[in-house]
C-alpha cells in the first residue's frame, strides 16, 4: 500500500501543479495531513483535493458544499483523471487539468488502464499510525524549542517534514520519510544546512554515530520500527542539539 498511496497522492500534486500558481520551491504541490487526509493547498476558488486514507477516496473538499467523494479501490487511471477534470470543472476551476509531473517517480509510468487497488487495510492503517506519529514528532519539537515551521509532506519524496530556522548560521531539516536507498524502512530523519550546504558532523562519544550517515546524504537517521513516541522525539531533539553545537 505504501507504493500505491505515494502514487495516489500525485494526483493531488498533479491537480496543484494544474490549478495553484507555481512557487519556485515547488511549495505549491506539498500537502497537508489532517483527519487522516492529505490534502493539497487551497486552489483559486478556495476548494481543496484531499486524499482520504480512511475510506481510500479523493475527496473534492469545498467550503460550501458537502464533500464530493470518488472511491478509488479498483479504478482506472482514466476514470480518476477524468473525474477531477469533470468535478474541476464543475466547480468553476477554469485551467484545465493534466496529469503531468516535472519529476519521476521510482515505479512504472501509469497508462490509462492502471488500476488504483486496496489490496491491504491493515497495511493502509500502519501507514496512517506512521504519519500521525510523524505529526506528532514534528509538532512537539516545534513546540518545546518554539520554532514555526509548516508541517507537509512532498509528494516527490513523500516525507513529512519541516524546516526550521534556527538561525543566520544553521537551518535544520526534520521529519519522517518513505523506505530508499538510506534505510529499508520508514525513518525520522534530521539533517542541518548552512544556506544550501549539508552540514558535516565530526563524530565523537558524544554523538550518535550509528545513526549518522555521511555518503550521497548527511544526516541522522533512525527507523521508525526502533522507535515509540518518546524515543522518536529524543532522537530527534538530540540531533538537532548536535547541530546547534556543531556551528557555536
């Protein structure tokens, strides 16, 4: 389910890349999660896309109407475009939706007769458990170190994540991302940037160096399966506590 949700939530990239004005970060495609729904960006008229995990539908979300909703199990790729084009279009969006991305995903190009299938629900709850922890993680960090950052998820690389500007010298990334090359599984991730520049760290006794990879990537890293809640938010707050000290 993990392939088949990551593929899902382009649609919604898709609709934002259609509907809402570019953002030069690509901002303009990331995604909120809330009630167990991924939901884009509002489009001109206000309406969103959502993507709703619990009943494995998109979701046509206006502020005057009743939601308008498409279950997915076992539709066409076809028959899900043309459905946002039709409830687009209806809802007086005036561009004209396409699937189209200005990135490539690491699965088969769809055709209009892919199918979308829920082949696992205890599957698709573990992926809301994960996202949900994910929130929670970020939203506690943000809170306890009185950051702001947005919380989304990109649905490039689908991760929930934040950025946080700790200061002039240090910006740090954090979040929750899918399995790759990195780690074989859903992992918390902090990484530190000074402008666009990765951060090394020198290891030492006081640093978690198991956790910290220096190769294509740098960063700390930890899956999601060695962790619970509590044990997520140290990790996390320690690397970033790393880092603070790394540019002081």
């Amino acid at each position: 389910m993990e392939q088949t949700m990551h593929i899902a939530a382009q649609y919604l990239a898709t609709s934002a890349i259609s509907f809402i004005k570019k953002e030069d970060d690509d901002s303009h495609t990331n995604l909120g999660w809330k009630n167990h729904t991924l939901e884009t960006h509002p489009f001109p008229n206000g309406d969103k896309l959502g993507l709703n995990y619990e009943d494995f539908s998109l979701e046509w979300m206006s502020s005057e109407d009743p939601k308008e909703r498409l279950l997915l199990d076992n539709l066409t790729h076809k028959e899900i475009t043309d459905w946002i084009s039709m409830i687009s279009t209806k809802n007086k969006i005036e561009k004209q939706y396409a699937f189209n991305l200005h990135y490539e995903l690491p699965y088969k190009q769809l055709s209009n007769y892919s199918r979308i299938q829920l082949t696992s629900r205890n599957d698709l709850n573990k992926l809301i458990e994960n996202r949900d922890l994910a929130e929670h993680v970020i939203s506690n960090i943000l809170k306890s170190n009185n950051y702001e950052s947005p919380i989304r998820i990109w649905p490039h690389h689908f991760d929930t994540g934040a950025l946080i500007n700790v200061n002039e010298e240090l910006s740090i990334g954090i979040g929750m991302t899918i399995p790759d090359s990195i780690i074989d599984d859903f992992y918390f991730y902090v990484s530190g940037y000074k402008g666009h520049d990765p951060i090394e760290i020198e290891t030492s006794s006081d640093v978690n160096s198991e956790a910290y990879y220096n190769n294509d990537w740098q960063g700390f890293a930890m899956a999601v399966s060695k962790l619970n809640k509590q044990s997520a938010i140290k990790f996390c707050q320690d690397a970033m506590e790393t880092y603070i000290k790394s540019v002081n």
